[in-house]
C-alpha cells in the first residue's frame, strides 16, 4: 500500500501529511501547505526534521514511533518552511501499514489560549454544531413523554428502564448545549471506570435491535482514575455501538492495570486499561488507516462521528485510543493515566 494520504482527506480542515518509511514527505493536503504558507509541490520530498525549527526533536521522536500503531503525541511542535514564518502545533505521529508515517496537525496558533486536545477539527465541528441544532426540540420531547411515562409504569425493571431514557436524554441534551455553546472542558473529577463501564452495559441491555452476550472482564482492584463521567460514557458506548453494528455476537467489557506505559510522549507508571472486543466483521482494509479521522464511515448509513469523538475523549483524559483488527476479532484499548503523586515525566 502506498503512504500517500487518500483523496478524502483533500477536503479536511486538518491539516494531515503522509511521510516515506525515510521520514520525507510524499504527500499532504492543501489544509497543511496553506499552513505552512507554500504550495504542496514545494513540500514534496522534503523531511519533517527540515521542518522542525527545534533542530532534533523531531527526529528523535520518529525513532521512537511505535509500531503498532498507536499514535505519538508531540506537545508544542513549531515548524516552519525554511526561511518562512515559524508556526506552532501539535502534532499527532502514526505509523502507515507501508511502513511510512502520517502526521496529523492542530495548530495552537489558530486557537490562542485553547489546548488543541480539546479541540474539535473544524469539519467535525461544523457537522456536530449542525446535528445539535436539529436534535434541540425532539431531546425535549423525548424528557416531557419520560417523566409522564415515569408517573404510570409499575415494577422496578420498567422504572429503571425510565430512568435510563431520562439519564440519557440528560446527558445529550448536556451534550447538545456544549455544542451549540462551547466552554472550557469541565473539571476531571475521581471516578471507578467500573462505573462507567456499567452504564453502557445499561445502554446496550436496553438496545432491542441486537441480540447478543455481553461479557463483563473487570479487575476489581483497579484504582480511580481523574474523569469526566458524562465524556467517556459517551466515548466507550461508541465503542459497543460499533461493535454491535459490525455483526457481533458477543462483545467484552475487559479492564486492567497497565504499568510502565508511554502514553504519547509521556511516560506514565500506572495506567486503566479498558477493552472493547468483539467477534464481528473487523474493520474494513480500506479505512484501516482512516478510522478515526471526521466523516469516515465504513456503512452507507454512518455519519463517520463516533470513533473521532472517542478518541478527542481519550486526547482530553491525557490517554489514547487504539485499535487492532481482523475478520472475527477486534479491540478498541483506551488507555488512561492513573494520577500518582510521583508520576514519571512532564508535558513536553
């Protein structure tokens, strides 16, 4: 397969590059020459450590690339075209299946004052505002005929199952409201992943259209963690859905402890490791290295949404998602740092 980027992504807002196992640039869309101010042809061939105004930084990361494909978080990047203006980033390093690199930029200086974790790309922001504004008025709708039927159903499993359909509209009317009216990203408070994991274990009990065995895998010794409850419910009931979408039959809820992991560019001694596993039809080759990426979709009917939340929910955790895949088998890791007092390493 050749590392040069798909023709999709000429139409995103984020810029994206795609480099030769030798670090050199083979193609990149017009969102990152227009970054950098010149034209994509004057970039071809050239090595992102040329590109790097902080001399080895860069180079010295790509050496440490994983290959498994998770992705390499690069804190407060600045590069620059030689002899043009410096401009500063984040970037996010992976490695292609040809062996070559893509590289994934959030410039800081189009969002002054803002961490460019916690914000959307422009093309999934603009689909999310327009989503939210059509699903204001059903949302309430939907409250007003849970409270009436709260007031005329009998049995605790029809009562829960209420207040199930009220919790939920709730939170995605929470979510609705940060949509139309961005703020600052709420304070990360202690949480039992646990806990999480059994709210969408509620959400797919609930889901009448599949039938399927849901298997619950958790370490009960696990820590807390620093979290907001609302996002990585939203986050990991992506990650179900998906699976539950695919074909599966049976999809596991499995957490562990991680030890000694390097999450980005930061080394972290203790981490929550949740899986998501299923045995449906894995994801397809074509959009292997595509899947998280806004508005890629691998059925007619999905909106292309849902991995790229969970994993800007992983970004704003200080975690990561990944994934791995075949026909029958495929786990989504969210990997999530355990504060410790004496936590190794600092933002780079």
């Amino acid at each position: 397969m050749s590392d040069a980027l798909p023709a999709a992504l000429d139409l995103l807002a984020t810029p994206v590059a795609a480099l030769d196992p030798a670090g050199r640039l083979v193609s990149c869309n017009p969102a990152f020459a227009s970054w950098l101010g010149v034209s994509a042809r004057r970039l071809q061939g050239m090595a992102l450590t040329e590109l790097d105004t902080e001399l080895e930084r860069l180079s010295a990361l790509l050496q440490r690339l994983p290959e498994s494909g998770e992705a390499l978080r690069v804190r407060r990047a600045r590069l620059a075209f030689p002899g043009g203006a410096e401009h500063f980033a984040e970037l996010w390093l992976s490695r292609s299946d040809a062996g070559g690199v893509y590289v994934e930029v959030h410039p800081t200086d189009e969002f002054p004052g803002e961490d460019p974790a916690t914000t959307l790309p422009a093309a999934l922001s603009a689909a999310l505002k327009g989503l939210a504004h059509e699903i204001r008025n059903p949302l309430a709708g939907m409250k007003g005929a849970a409270q009436l039927l709260g007031r005329r159903v009998e049995g605790s499993d029809a009562r829960e199952l209420v207040e199930l359909i009220g919790a939920e509209v709730d939170r995605l009317a929470a979510l609705v409201e940060r949509l139309m009216n961005p703020a600052p990203p709420q304070a990360l408070s202690a949480l039992n992943i646990h806990t999480v994991l059994e709210r969408v274990r509620q959400l797919a009990d609930a889901e009448a259209a599949w039938s399927i065995k849901l298997v619950r895998d958790y370490d009960p010794s696990l820590p807390e963690i620093e979290g907001d409850a609302d996002r990585l419910t939203q986050s990991l009931w992506n990650l179900v859905r998906n699976a539950l979408e695919s074909g599966a039959s049976t999809v596991s809820l499995r957490t562990r402890a991680e030890y000694h992991v390097l999450i980005g560019d930061t080394p972290h001694r203790l981490a929550v490791r949740v899986e998501i596993a299923d045995n449906g039809r894995g994801v397809p080759d074509d959009l292997a290295e595509r899947i998280f990426l806004p508005l890629v979709s691998g059925r007619a009917e999905g909106t292309g949404l849902g991995l790229p939340l969970a994993q800007q929910v992983a970004r704003e955790h200080g975690g990561s998602l990944s994934y791995r895949s075949r026909p029958g088998h495929t786990v989504f890791t969210l990997l999530i740092p355990v504060p410790l007092q004496d936590e190794v390493g600092d933002d780079q």
